[in-house]
C-alpha cells in the first residue's frame, strides 16, 4: 500500500506525521485570526495546519496586525490632538480619547486583517 501503518483492531491506520515548523509567538492578534479560521474557514484552517505553514501564517498575521493598530492609534491620536499636555492637565479627557481611539483602531484591524 506505501508508507508506514499500525493496525487498530481489524483496520489499518496510516502513520501520518505534520511536517516540522519552527515555532514563533503568536499574540493575541494571531489568536483571534486562529480562532476565526478554526470556526470560519475550516478548509484554510486544516490546509495551513497540515501543510505546516500555519504557525508561520499566524505569527505573521500577528505582526501587521500590531503594526497597523500602531500605526492607526498613533495617526488618530495626531488628527485628534491627543498630546502628552493634554495628559498632563487632564488625565481623564485623555484616558476618554485614547480608549475611543484604542477601540476604533482595534475594529479597523480586525475588519481588514483578522476577520478576513
């Protein structure tokens, strides 16, 4: 039959092993994109998984995701005037502004990059 075996009661099971991949951390960003492959896009999830390619994929997802929510966070933060100053003289407005900005800069990379 080709390749390697082991017999389970009365059936024959092929002996199938992942090709090996080098291992990177993977954040939250990745998780999330992982997560939405695995309950999503199942086919893609299994193709990236069997062929080995997946933990890379997903590490590099991970790092345009943070260098895009950088990015954005830093851009709006400028268009809307949020200064150190303005932390300076009024922690609260500037804890306000930066969580809006935080949250739309996290649904504009999660609608680009991860639920994609």
């Amino acid at each position: 039959m080709g390749g390697t075996y082991r017999q389970v009661g009365d059936y024959f099971i092929p002996n199938f092993t992942l090709p090996d991949e080098q291992q990177k951390p993977i954040g939250i960003w990745g998780q999330r994109h992982r997560r939405y492959l695995k309950q999503n896009k199942p086919i893609q999830y299994m193709n990236l998984l069997t062929s080995g390619k997946l933990n890379s994929y997903l590490a590099d997802i991970d790092q345009q995701a943070e260098e895009m929510f950088s990015q954005l966070v830093k851009q709006m933060a400028d268009k809307q005037g949020v200064t150190e100053q303005l932390k300076a003289t009024d922690q609260m407005a500037w804890v306000g502004m930066m969580n809006n900005i935080r949250n739309a800069a996290m649904e504009i990379v999660n609608k680009n990059l991860i639920f994609v």
